[in-house]
C-alpha cells in the first residue's frame, strides 16, 4: 500500500476565522490589534527575508488595492504567536515600489515556496488563490455587471441582482502511473525546457468521479489505459485557484507500457523511469518544485527525496 505523501500546504496551520467576516468593522479591528501582519502581493509576488514571509505590521503597509482577511495562524513562528491575524493586501504598482523598490525581492511561490514553514506555504498558497479568483470575478457572470467585496474579502455581490458570489475550486487529479516493472512514467509540455519532466494530471470534469478522471486523464494524455487509482492526499495550487487531488495507478494489463503516445497537445514527450535511471540523471534535470505535489508523488514513489538540476546549482 502506498505510503500517504508529505505535504506541508496541507497542515493545519491557519484558522480561517469564518465568523469574523461578516463583521462591518471587520479591517478596523484587526487594525486595532498590534499582533495583525499584512502579507502584501504584487503581480503573483510577495516578499521574504531569511526562508520566510516577510509580514509587515499595519505601520508598515501602506494602502493597497484591496484587502482580505486570511483568518489567525495555529502556530508560533518566529516573534509571531499562535493566533496572530493575517490580512493580504494587494498592491498597484506605485504601492509596491514604496514598500520595496528592488523588483528581483519580490518572490514568487513556484520558485521560492520551496523550505517554506507549513504556516507560510498556506498563507501564501491561500493569498495568490484569493487574489486570482478576485481578479477573474470583477463581473458578474449572469448579468455582466461590476461586483464589490463582500464578508472580508471571501465572496462579492451583484448589486444589480442583489447575488453573492463565492470563491470556487477548480478540482485536478494528478497521478504517478506505475508499470509492471515498477517505473514510473514522467512527461514534459511543449512549452517546457527539453529536460523537465513531471507527473501527468488534468481537470475533473462535471459530474465525474476522480477515479473515472483518473482513468480518462491519463488516456487522453498517455494512451494509456490504467487500473486500480489510490487515492494518496490533496493541496492547494492557486494556479489560478486548483485544487491538486493526488493518485498513484497502475498500467492495466490490456494494455503494454510501451504503448503510450504523448497526445501532442498537453504533453509533448514521455519516458519511463526506473529509480535507478532517475537518481543516475537527477542533477542533468529539471522536476518539479519542492513546493508541488507532483513532487511529493515522484519522491514518494522514489522512497527518498532527491536533487534534482535547479537544486543542484544552489
């Protein structure tokens, strides 16, 4: 049986303090309290000193775009205490460069999440997934109308129709297909480096199950028809607001493994590897980041983590 996958987005470590965000005086409060941080996000990018957010105090922050409200962390970090409050506050352009001027300090997470505290990875995961849906969800999708933030930042209202609007998650299976030999199957996309390889996985579509997504997903993608998908865990991607829910397959036996053809849309290349070929050719490269899930499902496969290309640099 395999084994459940390490993921630190995954903890427990924020409580999201629902009931709060109906409060009207709700950002006044918090900024009463002289434990609250703000996690500021420019374009997709926030900043960090030594391995972790940089969370500014509200004397620190300067007036953003809009503000939400994240809810209190569960853990002590740093000189910051269980239970403090966190806001995100998106910033123009003019905004940022008056709290930091040097564009290469703004971080992103794909590239920087990587040796993040738990507590850090789902602010920042559950800041960019917020932020992403507000910036696609301005309008209202029935009548074309502009919506306004409502309950802290966790939904928006059509004043034309008087209709909330919630945040919603895109639901995506992603999936190590494992051969009879043990090898797990890796792919690359077209718009990938040549040497960049990953796990496959796709959305789920309406009314289907994630088994059946499983199944279909990799046959669109691989040609390959697998059996037997265990579910392994689940985290966040806020690309742009995923929910990532991890499978492990096996090939079925009415097909052969080698039988595969990459569909040429999604993914371009595919190979099979062996634990031995993959800790041989790591540092040549490139897999995903520490951050992924897709690296947690090719390193749970692995029995041990690994250095792959970009790590081996540093």
């Amino acid at each position: 049986m395999p084994k459940p996958l390490n993921l630190p987005q995954a903890q427990a470590v924020v409580d999201r303090d629902v009931m709060a965000r109906d409060s009207a005086d709700l950002f006044d409060l918090l900024w009463l309290e002289p434990e609250t941080r703000i996690l500021v996000l420019h374009k997709g990018r926030t900043l960090m000193h030594d391995g972790a957010l940089r969370l500014l105090t509200t004397e620190e922050s300067t007036a953003g775009k809009y503000r939400v409200y994240l809810g209190r962390t569960t853990v002590e970090l740093g000189d910051q205490s269980a239970g403090t409050p966190v806001v995100l506050s998106v910033l123009s352009d003019n905004a940022a460069h008056a709290i930091e001027p040097d564009p290469d300090k703004w971080l992103e997470l794909r590239r920087s999440g990587a040796g993040l505290h738990p507590r850090d990875a789902a602010l920042f995961t559950q800041a960019l997934a917020i932020h992403n849906w507000h910036e696609t969800h301005q309008y209202c999708p029935n009548c074309g109308n502009l919506t306004i933030m409502k309950q802290g930042g966790w939904s928006r209202l059509c004043i034309e129709e008087d209709r909330e609007l919630f945040p919603r998650t895109d639901a995506a299976v992603i999936v190590s297909i494992i051969d009879n030999q043990d090898r797990i199957l890796l792919g690359t996309q077209g718009s990938w480096e040549d040497n960049r390889w990953s796990v496959l996985a796709g959305f789920v579509e309406a009314a289907e199950s994630l088994e059946a997504a499983v199944v279909r997903e990799m046959f669109e993608e691989s040609g390959l028809l697998v059996s037997d998908p265990v579910y392994l865990g689940s985290q966040s991607w806020p690309y742009p607001y995923s929910l990532m829910l991890a499978f492990t397959a096996k090939v079925d036996p009415s097909n052969q493994a080698d039988s595969y053809k990459p569909d040429g849309v999604e993914i371009s290349k595919l190979r099979w590897f062996s634990r031995a070929e993959l800790k041989a050719e790591a540092k040549g490269i490139l897999l995903p980041s520490r951050i992924s899930i897709s690296r947690a499902l090719i390193e749970n496969w692995l029995g041990e983590e690994i250095i792959s290309a970009t790590e081996a640099e540093v």
